[in-house]
C-alpha cells in the first residue's frame, strides 16, 4: 500500500508495484503473484489519527460483546496476528499458511493506545487464530495483568485449541467474549470442509467455557455446505439450539474468491466469478457474494443442488428465529437493549427474523 501510494504520489507507473490487481478498460490486469510481509513486527501501528472514528468503532448492536463496559466508553477491535495454519476450505485466510505475530509488548502497546488515546472500554481481537500458541496467549493475559491495562476483550477461538488453564487465564486478563467457529452439526460435513473436530468435540469445549468462566459464547454456523442435504441444514440448526451458546450467527455458504470451494467450483463453471468474455469484469455480481443475502433481495452467489436458493434464505431466518425465540435467547437480546438504541433494535430485529 505505501509503495502504490508512493508511485501515485510520484506519477510513476503502478506496474512496478508487487501483488496489485486493477483494471483496464474493464480488463484485470496483475503485477505480481501475492506478497506477505513475513515479519510483521516491523509494520508500524496503525495511524487511527488519520481516519473518522466513528467508522471503526464496533457499534452498540453487534455480534461481539453482551457486556456494555461504560457507556462513555468505545469499543474498539485490532490484530496481534495475521494468517492461519488451518485449511477450512470455505475460507481464504491460509494462502499464507505460516501464521505471523507481532510481538506480545506490540500487541499491549496498542492496546494501551487504544484505551488511552481512544477512550476504549472493550477490544475485539480479530486474529483468525487468536487461540493458536497456548504460550503465547498465556504471555498476553500475564503482561495485561503487569501492565493493570483496564479493558474487557474478546477474540475468535478455535474447539481444538481450547483447555482450562487457558480460559482460567484469559478470563483473570478481562476475557468476555469468545467466538467459536462450529460451522455444523454434522461430523461428515466437518470432516469435508476441514475443521478436524467433531460435533461432540463442540459440544465438550463449549460445556467447558460455561463450567469453567463466565465468559459470553457465540456459535458461528454456516449454512447450505456443499453436499449439504435439507435433513443436515436442520440438524446444524437443532445443534446450535442444544449447545449452551449464549448467541448464534447463522450465515450462508458464499464461496469467496481464495476458498478452496471457490477454486472447486470456478474450474468445474458453477459459480459467476464476475469475469466476462474478453476478461472484462463484470462488478455487480459481486454483491452476490454475501454470507446474509436473506436481508436482500438478491440470489446467493451459488447453492448446492440439495437446497434452492429461496429455499436456503429462508433457513436463514428460519435458524435465527429457532435459536433467538427460546426464553433464555431472547431474554439475554433483551438485555442488550438501551433506549438509545431502541428503534435500530427493532429494525434489525424485524430485518433477521421476518
């Protein structure tokens, strides 16, 4: 980015800038294969100053956090790593498959920036694996307790890489909220998309946050997997009911341009990658690719022959209303609830669920 905004700054040609794609006359034009920074240590925080922040704020109606940490104070999120060593096919984070941190202090420097010099109450770590190195994380909750750095968190974890000592620590640190990506409730679609654990494994771990902390969970489920039979749909949808989730996010498969899946179904014709006869790039296909087409009036991008496309949007609705409509579920919405935010509650409320 800085070397593109350099070349433009400059007038100099962009062709000798690595790893840009743009277009030409409606023609995608490359100048190199993908480049990663290997050691991201050496990139400087980043320069929050320079934009409006009220746009990076994480808005009082939100996926993450229950907890409201002082409502004068911000919600903030940041990452302490880039990449995953894991090989989900439905997502395209590991085509850089080493996974690269900064350094813990670097991590609690711009932690203590952001409650200091942007009033921040709560910060969503938003590392693909968060959870990956046991030590690491252990490292991080130890230094935040040293440093007395007076904030709530959350962060994305992963089943397989969850153990008591671990939460122990991460809740004694200010832990609040964590996300688990369980994506189904059938053990042949888990194997098939790469997830290496099993309902029952689900299951266990997230009895284990509930018996162990207080800390708030939240299911991530994705809907119409290829293969994906209506019987299955709704037995993900019955799994997410019978976890002790405090939320559940329900999304539809959208097999985004670096996904294994994506690669799948371009080679074999199934799905509209937006390019065009004479590689002229058709943009407006790409508002298709959506995780929540059921709040539009569009199709998804692709389904799997087991489903139909108005048949899974509205699983969609249909999944938010099965989980959100049991006591305990709606009572912990209705909590969140605060007059300033009233009429976009019902809003939303009217949007996921009609």
């Amino acid at each position: 980015m800085l070397q593109l905004a350099d070349a433009i700054s400059n007038n100099l040609p962009i062709t000798d800038v690595p790893a840009l794609s743009y277009v030409v006359n409606g023609v995608v034009e490359t100048t190199s294969d993908p480049y990663y920074i290997k050691d991201i240590s050496v990139v400087p925080m980043p320069a929050r100053d320079l934009v409006r922040q009220d746009l990076y704020n994480i808005k009082q109606i939100n996926n993450f956090s229950l907890h409201n940490y002082g409502n004068n104070k911000s919600r903030k999120h940041m990452f302490t790593s880039r990449g995953c060593p894991n090989r989900c096919t439905f997502c395209t984070v590991h085509h850089s498959i080493k996974q690269r941190f900064n350094t813990v202090e670097q991590s609690l420097d711009e932690v203590e920036t952001l409650i200091n010099d942007y009033n921040a109450g709560y910060i969503f770590f938003t590392d693909s694996l968060f959870v990956g190195k046991k030590k690491r994380v252990l490292e991080i909750c130890k230094r935040i307790r040293e440093r007395k750095l007076d904030f709530k968190w959350g962060c994305e974890a992963h089943v397989k890489f969850i153990d008591e000592e671990m939460l122990l620590a991460m809740e004694e640190a200010g832990c609040v909220d964590l996300d688990f990506g369980l994506e189904s409730g059938v053990d042949r679609l888990l194997i098939e998309i790469g997830k290496k654990f099993t309902s029952d494994d689900a299951l266990n771990v997230i009895r284990l946050v509930k018996k162990t902390t207080k800390i708030h969970v939240t299911g991530l489920f994705i809907l119409g997997l290829p293969g994906e039979t209506l019987q299955e749909t709704k037995q993900t949808i019955q799994h997410a009911t019978q976890l002790p989730l405090d939320m559940a996010q329900f999304t539809i498969l959208t097999p985004f341009p670096g996904s294994q899946i994506f690669d799948e179904l371009s080679g074999r014709g199934e799905i509209d990658t937006g390019i065009r006869p004479g590689d002229k790039l058709d943009t407006d296909v790409w508002h298709r690719y959506s995780s929540y087409i059921s709040y539009t009036d569009k199709k998804p991008i692709w389904v799997t022959p087991e489903h139909t496309a108005d048949g899974l949007k509205g699983l969609q609705k249909y999944a938010l209303r099965r989980f959100y409509f049991r006591p305990y579920a709606f009572w912990q919405q209705l909590k969140r609830i605060r007059l300033s935010n009233l009429p976009h509650m019902i809003k939303a409320a009217w949007d996921t669920f009609i």
